[in-house]
C-alpha cells in the first residue's frame, strides 16, 4: 500500500477530487487503512518516493541483466 491523495481517508468534503473536469470519489475507510496497516511489517503504508526507489532500482544499468521477476514494494508484506 502507497499513500497518496487516493488512499487516504475521505474528507469531510465528500472525498472527491477533480482531475481534468471530473470529479472522482477517493478515500478508502479509516478502519480498512489501520487493519492494513497493521498487516504491513514495518507498520505503515509506503510513500510516493519510496515507491518510485523500487522503479528506480531496476532502471539503474546494474540491474540490465534482470528480466521475468516480480518486485514486491510492499514493506515487507507479500500477498
């Protein structure tokens, strides 16, 4: 789980956003967020820059040789 604008908890405003002219339901219940949370072993969500860390490493040339292989950026949990 990566925390962003989409995950978090629905705001008192009804939880929407608008993205180009549409408005779009966000939020994810705060109980659901805290039982996921607690599944995670570092106990918390992930952030945007950590999620790109894992894009990045397999963009490094170190990692050119590297194909058919899952990476898993969840904290520690895998599903």
């Amino acid at each position: 789980m990566i925390k962003t604008r989409l995950t978090e908890a629905p705001a008192d405003s009804g939880g929407t956003i608008d993205i180009q002219g549409k408005e779009i339901k966000v939020g994810v219940n705060p109980h659901l967020l805290s039982a996921m949370e607690q599944m995670i072993p570092l106990g918390r969500a992930g952030t945007p820059a950590e999620a790109a860390g894992a894009v990045y490493l397999l963009c490094l040339p170190e990692s050119d040789y590297v194909s058919g292989q899952t990476l898993i950026c969840g904290g520690g949990f895998n599903i």
